[in-house]
C-alpha cells in the first residue's frame, strides 16, 4: 500500500518545488525517469528502489492472499516483474528525452543511445507491460468468483493504462500532437496504475482481517 503512494508523492513534489526541479526540466513534457538524471537525481533512484522492493514484497505475499479468489501462481509472478522492472529502471538511468538536459537531442538513435539507457528502457518495459497483464489476470480471478466489480475496475485500469502508455511513448517519440503533454499522459498512467495496486493491498489486507 505504501509504495505506490510514495511513488506517486515523490515524482510529483519534485516536478513542482523549484528547489529540488532541474533547470529545463517540464513536468509537463518530460517522463518521470529523467529526474534521474541531474544533481538530485539520487531522490528519484531511491524511490525506484525503494518502491520495487516494496512491492517485491507484495509479490511474495500476494499468492497467500488470493487463495480465496481461486488462488493462481500468474499474478505473483508479474507482480514479482513489476517490481524487478522498478529496480532495474533505478539501477540504470534513462537517456536525454525531448530535449532535457538542456542542449541534447529531442530523440537520441543508434550509437547516440548508450547502455544504460537502453537496460533503463528494457527494465521499464516490465514495468508498463507487466501491470496491466497483472490487471487483466486478477481480472480473470475475480470474475470467476464473483466479484464482477472488481474484476471491472481491473480490466477498466488494464485498458486505461495501456492507452496511456502507448500515448505518452507516442510523445517521446516527438509525435506532434502528444509531446508537449507526453510527461503529463505518463504521470496520469503511472497514477491510475499505482493507483489500482494501492486500492487492491488495501482491499485484500482488509479482507484477510476481517476473515481472520
């Protein structure tokens, strides 16, 4: 329940205090790995870090807790991805996108991108992949229980996140229509994904408490 809202709450602080936000720096433009880069950018490495473990976690803890919803080793398991794609994507950081830092290219190609930046890219795909996969599977598993309301909010969360997504990387991509709000299309993904993950700990943690 914590790492999400912690996600959440540390890339938005540091997209609105002028203290700790890099010059050039468009919380509007700019994806949220980036702030990476820079000065402070040790805030937004601990927080992959930090968050993946957490939910790393969650993971282990989570095929316990759906035994009730017909049990599954899948959800875990991609849970276990995300979490592993959070910590990859802190260990190594992001290439210069849409044009911050300051003075780099829009779009860096071929021998322009370095390592780091493409392990940055391959860990945050287990991330953006992974959840709404997770969506979809617990979807599956409350369904077949019975809960046609959360296997809704699931699928719902399934199908805005990947639109977002596709939309934001669409952005980045410099696509004219989505790259002045491209960091603002990934933010509002990264809230409804992490939004649904917060909602689910705390609707299982509850629910285990309350059957004993």
């Amino acid at each position: 329940m914590i790492g999400p809202l912690l996600f959440v709450c540390v890339f938005l602080i540091e997209g609105t205090v002028p203290a700790i936000r890099p010059a050039g720096y468009s919380a509007l433009r700019h994806p949220v790995s980036t702030f990476a880069i820079g000065e402070f950018g040790w805030i937004q490495v601990a927080n992959f870090l930090l968050t993946g473990a957490l939910l790393l976690a969650f993971a282990f803890g989570l095929r316990l807790a759906l035994r009730r919803f017909g049990g599954g080793i899948w959800a875990p398991v991609l849970f276990g991805l995300i979490a592993v794609g959070l910590i990859g994507a802190g260990v190594f950081t992001a290439d210069p996108v849409s044009g911050y830092p300051t003075g780099t290219p829009a779009v860096l190609e071929g021998a322009a991108r370095t390592t780091q930046g493409s392990l940055h890219d391959a860990f945050s795909a287990l991330f953006f992949l992974g959840l709404p996969t997770a969506c979809v599977v617990l979807g599956y598993r409350f369904a077949r229980s019975g809960h046609r309301w959360w296997a809704g909010y699931c699928i719902g969360t399934a199908v805005v996140f990947l639109t977002g997504f596709v939309l934001a990387a669409m952005g980045f991509a410099q696509n004219p229509t989505f790259v002045s709000v491209a960091g603002l299309l990934q933010r509002l993904t990264l809230i409804t994904g992490l939004a649904w993950i917060t909602a689910l700990a705390s609707y299982l943690l509850h629910r285990s408490a309350k059957e004993g």
